[in-house]
C-alpha cells in the first residue's frame, strides 16, 4: 500500500521536473529570437535618429566661432574706442583658446588688447559649437551670461 502511495508523487515530481527541464531548455532559444528582434527595431530606431540629427546639428569651426564674436558691435565699438584713446598704439585683438569637447561643447574667445609689453584682457566669450549661442564671462559673478543681459549691463 505505501508503495501505491510512493508512486503517484514519485511520478508527478518526475513529470515536473522533466516539464521544468524543457522549459529551460527552450528558454535561451527564445531569449535569442527575442534578443535578435529587439536588436533590429533598436538598429531601425538608430539609424533614423542619426538621420534626423545629421540633418539638424551643424558645427561650426574655430574660425567660425571666432567671427562670431569679433563682428559683434560691442567687440567692435571696444576695439575702436582703445584705438582712438591710444592714438592707435594698442589694438585690439581676439584668439580662440579652448575647444569643444563632449563634456563642453564650446569654443572659447578671449578678446584683450595687445599693449607692447603685455596684453589686459577685456571680454571672454564661449560660442556654442552650433554657432547658435554666444555668451560672455560675467567676471563679478563669474558666470556665463547671454549678450541680451550683457547689454543690459552695460547700459546701467
């Protein structure tokens, strides 16, 4: 009679592990197709999102950057003010002294005047390497601001 008893549970734990024995086995062949379709819609998704931003993110050189701040009208009108104060034995000049990189994608101008024996600087300036912003060194609160606050500024 024990041995009727045995049996039945003897055989459904069998069973049971037998059916848990196939669904492991069968799980990693699953995971792979799944894996495999996933990883095509993600190469779809990719590839058109780098469409999308090669068509919309344009970059700009140093030499851009530089351009943009010397042709502002506040770069200008400094540089002809010492100029004319000087009697045009100091000019004004500007260099680009720091470059993009991932963690801060601007270019850096200093614009100073160049005196004989040494040279002031007057303004620095960051430039975004879309061109799309331009900000100057606040140095009393030593921060960037935009030319908007800037000239505000400056009319005070």
């Amino acid at each position: 009679m024990t041995k009727l008893i045995w049996f039945p549970v003897v055989a459904s734990a069998v069973l049971i592990g037998y059916a848990d024995h196939l669904a492991i086995s069968q799980r990693p062949k699953n995971y792979m197709q799944m894996s495999l379709k996933s990883s095509e819609k993600v190469a779809e998704l990719d590839e058109a999102t780098a469409i999308k931003l090669s068509q919309t993110t344009k970059k700009i050189d140093a030499k851009a950057a530089f351009d943009l701040v010397w042709q502002l009208p506040l770069v200008q009108r400094k540089a002809r003010e010492i100029k004319q104060l000087s009697q045009g034995t100091i000019q004004v000049s500007a260099i680009v002294y720091d470059y993009p990189t991932p963690d801060d994608p601007y270019y850096k101008v200093r614009v100073f005047d160049g005196e004989p024996e040494h040279d002031t600087t007057i303004y620095w300036f960051r430039v975004l390497n879309t061109g799309d912003v331009i900000e100057v060194l606040d140095v009393i609160d030593n921060k960037y601001i935009s030319l908007r606050e800037w000239r505000e500024q400056l009319k005070r």
